[in-house]
C-alpha cells in the first residue's frame, strides 16, 4: 500500500511535537486514523457534474458501485 503523508512539527512549551496528515487516498480506515493519531483531508471526486467528499459523502463501496457503472468522465 502507497500512502502519502505530510507531517507538521512544532514546539509547544519546549517540546517537540508532530502531526502526521495523509488523504483519502490512502483507504485507512476510520478506527485506524483514530488509533493512529492521524489527520485525514477527504479528497474531492467528480463524476460528471456531481461533486463527493470521499468517505463524507461517498462511501468506498458507493464509489467503487458507481466507478463500475458510470459512463461519466470520473476525476480527483
């Protein structure tokens, strides 16, 4: 599995701290984010003109229903 992630270090009171923030891309699952601390930014996906937040407002298997049954341009 590929993930793309970015991480945000600061001081606070003198000690060091890090965030790690990844995308939608990268299929973690919900309790996994939450175990792990991690931030995640849901990515936009279009088909045609109707516009989804990923795992907001489309879930994975609605996605992959639609990705199979879609004759619409889909992006990201």
């Amino acid at each position: 599995m590929q993930i793309g992630y970015t991480v945000n270090v600061n001081l606070f009171r003198g000690a060091l701290m890090v965030k790690i923030i990844t995308d939608s891309a990268s299929d973690f699952e919900p309790n996994e984010l939450k175990k792990l601390m991690i931030d995640c930014i849901s990515l936009s996906v279009n088909f045609g003109d109707e516009e989804y937040k990923d795992n907001v407002t489309i879930s994975k298997d609605e996605f992959f229903d639609k990705l199979k049954n879609t004759t619409e341009t889909v992006t990201s």
